[in-house]
C-alpha cells in the first residue's frame, strides 16, 4: 500500500507504470503472434518429416503387404518407431487383418492445454496399394514430447524477451520524464513551501525562473513573476495601511474639535428626547393612533350592551380592554428603568395556564433554571403574543415551546407541524377581533409582537417548510442575577454602603436577601467600626460614616395599609443604581454592515464610524454581506455599488427579500453622478447614497437621517 502511495504523489512514477502496463500489453500481444508463428512452423517441420519418412518406406510396406510377408511388415513397423518422432506403426491388410504392429513408450504424458495448442490427434493413415490393387492401411502415430519442450522453450525466450523490454522502456521514460519534468517541479514545490505574506520579500524570487524554453520553463516563469507581482502588490498594500493610519491620525486631531461640539448638541437632543418619553417616534405615534381608534368603540359597546348578547358583549368588552393594557405595556416597554428577579419557568406556567380549553395543546421545554432580570410586564406580554398566534395559525396537532439561553440572550421559539406562517403575518399589527380569537391571551399579531421585541433589545424572524411546518424564533436582552450580584460584590470593596430602613419586617427581609446573596452586610454599630454594606435602622448611624458611604433608603410597592414595603427586586434596583448610577441611560449597539470590496474605502469608513462609536460588521462583496444580513439585525447598511462575485445592486433586491433585513435602510457608496445611475441605486430598493470620496460628516449625517433616535442610542 506505501508503495501505491508514493506513486500517486510522482508524476514520473506515474508515468512509468502506466508506459510498462502499455508495453507488456504490446509485448503480449507481439509475443501472442510469435507463437501462434512458432507452433504452425513446428508443426510443419514435423509434417515435413513425416511425409519424408512415408515417402521412404511406403514402397517396402506395399510390396511386403502385397507377398503377404509378415514377418518383413514387422520388421519394417519395428524400423519406424526407432525415429524419434514416432511412437507406433500398425500395418492393416485390407479384410482389416493385422499384421504387424509396433510401439515405443512415449517419454511425456502432454497436458490438456498442449493438446488444445497441437490440435491434430498426430496419427497419420496411409494406404497400401500396388499395381493399382488396395492392399491395407499402415497407420502412424507421432510422438510430441519434442515439440512440446521445444515449444516450452520458446514461450519461456518470448516473455522473458518481453518483460526486459517492458522494464527498460519504463525505466528510461522514468528517467527522461524525472529529468525533464518531475525534478524541476520538486525544486519548484520545495521552493515555495512555506512562503507566506510575511517571509515573501526574504525570498530570492529569481531563483525560481528557469532558462527552459518548453512549456515548463514559462508556467515556471510565469509563477516567478505572478510572485513577484503579489509580493509588490502586498508592499502597496502595506504602505497604503501606513499612510492610512497616519492620515486617520491627523484627520482625528482636526475633527476633534468639531465632534466635541456635536456630541454636546447629542446630548441636549437626548435630553429632549428622553422628556417626551419616545423611544422610537414611529412606533409610539402608530401606538397612539391604535389606542385611539380602540378606545372610541371601547366605550360605545359598553355603553350599548345588547341584553340578549351580554356574553359575547362582555368577551368583547374584555378583549378590548386586555388590548389596551397591552399597548399601554408595549408603548413603555423601552422605557422601564426597573428590572424584576423573574423565575421564567413561572411565567410560562402562568401563560401556559391562560389558554382557554379546546385549543391545541402546547409542551415546553426550557433550560434556563436560575432567575433571570427583565421586565415582567413586557416579557409576559412577549409570551402571551407569541402562545395566541401560534394558537390562532395551527389547524391541528400540537405546538412545541421552547426557552434556552445564552450569554445574557434569551432565546424563545414556537414551533408546530400544523403551524403555518407568512411574510404578510410580521406586518399584522393585530389579530382580527373575532370570537376564535376573543378568548386567547392576548390579540397581538406578529408586527406587534416584532416590535415588543425589538424594543426589548431583540427580533423576531420566522422559518416555513412545508413538511415541518414554521418555526417562529425571538431573542430578548436580559441581565442574568448572578452577573449582576457580581458587579455588586466587585463595587462593595471599593466603595462601603449603608442601608437606612427602619421598617423591622422589611428590614429583617432585606438582611435575609443580602445573605443568600452573598453580600458583606454588617449590622455593626461601632463609630470605627470597617464595613462594605450596613444595615441599620438609625439615619444618624448612617451619617457617622457619611464621608466614606452613601445613605441609601430602599422602597417598595403600597401595602393595603398605604405603606410602602420592600421586595427583593426593589432592594436589587436600588443597590445597581449605586453601582452605576448611568444604568438607565444606556442604550443599545447601534449595527451597521459595511459592505466595499476595497481595502482602503473599508479602513477609512471603518474610521469614520469608529470616531463615531460604532464598530461596523464588514463584507467583501455582495453574497458575503447577504450572508451576514441573514443572520443579523441591521440599523443601517452601507453598500459599495460595484463589486465582484455579486454587485450592490443585487445584493440589495436579494437583501429587500429576506424578511430580517427587508425594511432596513441601505445606503449606497458609489462614485457613480449621473442620473441614471442614481435612478439605478433607488430601483434596486437603495434608500439613499453618497457619492465617494465621502466625510465623516456625510456618513454621521446619514445616520441621523436613517436610523430612528440616533441620538439617544449613540454613546459620547
């Protein structure tokens, strides 16, 4: 087998094999003939013989046959068989009387396939007349053990012959293809083994070329100079990178001034921005407008309530209001500074629990086991959206629920051979108001709950096979509690806390919640006492070590006595926003795809954004950049108009199709001026472009224009 292998990596092994199997089967042939040649001139030569010895002793046999001389007739048969070549002579009168007959014992014993060569029996019959009167029959039989050897022989001499032609032919192609060929191509693959971009300008490219003059010595040539091309082309490319940098460098220090001054205007849009409480302008007037129209038949059908329909009235009643609770939940969704320590597999239960009896049934699994922080509110609203449309688009069967999570991202999907949905579903804001419908958790349709997601720090997408039915997958942010205790555990060591609550049972809680935390409260009292977290019922305590902590009151929701009482996810808030008091301003990555087959556009627009604080995902060409807007959300894509493998332009019509990124802005970078190309960009579904060579402000400019509430989700 090694041997077989080291033939398939030598051309001119190769070459050898495959010239002996040619020659042995030309040799085969040539040395079928020489035979076939050989055994027809043996057998004449002994044909030959034996027409020689009859011709001699015919006369004898007729005479002595015709006296009808016995004993002459024996002693003739006896003379025959003496000759080599004959084994037995028999003589016959013609009443088919012998009268004589003689043997001599054969000295082989011929095989099946020299038989099938000498394919006459070897027995000659010769008749016996004289004066023109039949007297009898002499019969002879040869002998082949000579014929046989000599056969032998010469079979043996012919291949023989033929294996050593066989061997020299292979051996000298074997020589001249290696001499020619395959050295040549060795010192070449040995030359460039190891060559990469950072060793290619130690290597002495020249050694390489060849003073052949044959097809060889160009593609080696030809090699040298395709190195040589790559190695010039990779110092360019090096050189560009530098004077890059160092004009990214200048360019920084001169618009810094600018970009001070423009992230201070940011920051007083932000703050108006912040007190018309809008996260997104365009959802929150849809929302108003939905609240609006809902409310004006809200109360008409309670206020004319059929008494022959009050059931179904008051199911009407009821959706509706449920309705409005939901949007008034989704309009603040973004907006909720306070997490809740939620046990998600709780609230599925709940959600689960809320389906009305003769819907599909649903089963769960989820494997997120510890509490999670997350607004309850919108994440149940979230549930219950998700559990009514898959409830509303199933005909029958069962749908599976399923909850996983992964670094602070929590992964729901609801899926069902029965289940069936379309692109035109994640545009329905509402499911229809009819009394299928009435009875499920909530009437949210897909856009809606896209949005809830959306504004939840996710998305939702679907997939549809027509064998397996459809799958609706969402992903939503969450702080995971352990993770936050930590951050916790870690400010403590620097910066010492106290905890004023003079309310004993809420006290008493809040110490109980801070142990099983794992957090170094003290109860300690003492003036010089040391401390990372004190609890303690007397402000005045508190104010004693004033200059090395902070007086911090923790508060709950009213009781039925209008007091306020404490829970755990009040005293987890609390304690965050002493650790980072900026907690509720911190917005979401903003993600933009920049898409540009040039090396230079992409490092310098790489630049632009990161002045900006945005670290963009990159593409090469067309089919990478539709490969990644699968895959992701973007806020904003920026595409280069002319590229290989796939252009902008089809990219874009590609990207417009896909349901992820069908509605995001792109924009297109192009040198093109004309109206037609511009008219180009726009019918291919571009939004926008910017003509190269572009600025800073032209791409900032551009991100306010497209992306909704830039300058709340942009950071300083």
């Amino acid at each position: 087998m090694q041997i077989f292998s080291q033939v398939k990596k030598k051309l001119a092994l190769q070459l050898a094999l495959n010239t002996a199997v040619v020659a042995l089967v030309i040799a085969g042939i040539i040395s079928t003939i020489s035979i076939h040649s050989n055994i027809q001139t043996l057998k004449t030569r002994q044909q030959d013989i034996v027409t020689s010895i009859i011709a001699s002793t015919l006369p004898a046999f007729n005479l002595a046959t015709f006296n009808y001389n016995i004993r002459l007739n024996q002693q003739l048969a006896d003379g025959l068989v003496t000759h080599p070549n004959i084994t037995s002579a028999i003589v016959i009168d013609s009443t088919g009387m012998q009268l004589a007959q003689a043997v001599q014992p054969s000295s082989c014993e011929p095989s099946t396939l020299d038989m099938m060569i000498f394919s006459e029996p070897g027995i000659h019959i010769e008749a016996l007349s004289y004066s023109g009167t039949p007297l009898g029959k002499l019969i002879i039989e040869l002998d082949r053990c000579q014929s046989i050897a000599e056969f032998g022989k010469l079979i043996r001499n012919i291949l023989l012959n033929a294996l050593l032609l066989s061997l020299l032919l292979a051996t000298f192609i074997y020589a001249a293809f290696y001499r020619a060929v395959t050295n040549p191509l060795t010192r070449l693959v040995r030359q460039i083994t190891g060559l990469t971009a950072d060793n290619l300008d130690d290597v002495d490219l020249t050694r390489m070329q060849s003073k052949r003059q044959d097809e060889l010595g160009q593609l080696m040539n030809q090699f040298a100079l395709l190195l040589n091309l790559l190695k010039e082309h990779i110092r360019q490319q090096r050189k560009a990178e530098v004077t890059i940098n160092s004009y990214s460098t200048k360019l920084e220090e001169l618009i810094h001034k600018r970009t001070h001054a423009l992230t201070h205007l940011n920051r007083r849009l932000q703050q108006s921005n912040d007190d018309s409480h809008t996260s997104n302008p365009a959802l929150q007037s849809h929302l108003s407008t939905l609240i609006q129209l809902l409310k004006e038949p809200l109360n008409q059908l309670v206020s004319s309530l059929d008494s022959t329909r009050q059931t179904d009235a008051r199911d009407m009643a009821a959706n509706l209001l449920g309705l409005l609770h939901d949007l008034h939940t989704l309009q603040h969704a973004g907006q909720h500074d306070e997490m809740q320590i939620i046990d998600i597999n709780e609230v599925i239960k709940d959600c689960l629990a809320r389906i009305p009896a003769g819907q599909p049934r649903i089963t769960y699994t989820a494997t997120t086991t510890s509490p999670i922080l997350a607004n309850e509110d919108s994440l149940r609203l979230l549930l219950q959206s998700l559990i009514s449309n898959g409830l509303a688009h199933t005909s029958e069967g069962e749908l599976a629920l399923n909850i996983h999570h992964d670094k602070q991202q929590l992964f729901i999907s609801l899926s069902g051979q029965h289940l069936f949905i379309s692109g035109a579903l994640l545009e329905q804001d509402l499911m229809p108001l009819i009394p299928d419908n009435l009875q499920l958790p909530s009437a949210f349709g897909l856009g809606m709950t896209r949005e809830l997601a959306h504004c939840l720090g996710g998305d939702l997408q679907y997939e549809t096979d027509e064998q397996q039915g459809s799958v609706i997958t969402c992903d939503i942010h969450y702080q995971s509690l352990e993770s936050s205790l930590s951050e916790i555990r870690q400010h403590l060591r620097q910066h010492p806390l106290n905890l004023v609550i003079q309310d004993a049972p809420c006290r008493n809680n809040v110490l109980h919640w801070l142990e099983h935390w794992q957090l170094p409260v003290s109860e300690i009292t003492n003036r010089n006492s040391q401390h990372k977290l004190l609890l303690t019922d007397q402000p005045e305590i508190a104010e004693r070590h004033g200059e090395r902590s902070i007086v911090l009151n923790v508060h709950g929701e009213k009781n039925a006595e209008n007091k306020r009482e404490c829970t755990q996810s009040d005293l987890l808030n609390a304690l965050l926003r002493q650790v980072s008091p900026d907690r509720q301003n911190k917005k979401r990555t903003i993600r933009v795809l920049l898409v540009d087959d040039n090396t230079i556009n992409r490092m310098l627009c790489q630049r632009y954004l990161k002045n900006l604080n945005i670290e963009p995902d990159t593409a090469d060409n067309g089919l990478q950049a539709i490969e990644q807007a699968r895959r992701c959300r973007y806020d904003l894509v920026l595409m280069d108009c002319q590229m290989p493998v796939m252009d902008g332009f089809e990219a874009t019509r590609q990207i417009r199709r896909n349901s992820l990124n069908s509605h995001t802005p792109i924009i297109a970078l192009t040198g093109l001026t004309g109206e037609n190309e511009r008219q180009q960009c726009l019918t291919a579904g571009m939004n926008d472009f910017i003509g190269k060579p572009f600025t800073q402000d032209q791409i900032q400019a551009t991100l306010v224009q497209w992306i909704n509430n830039y300058y709340g989700n942009a950071s300083d």
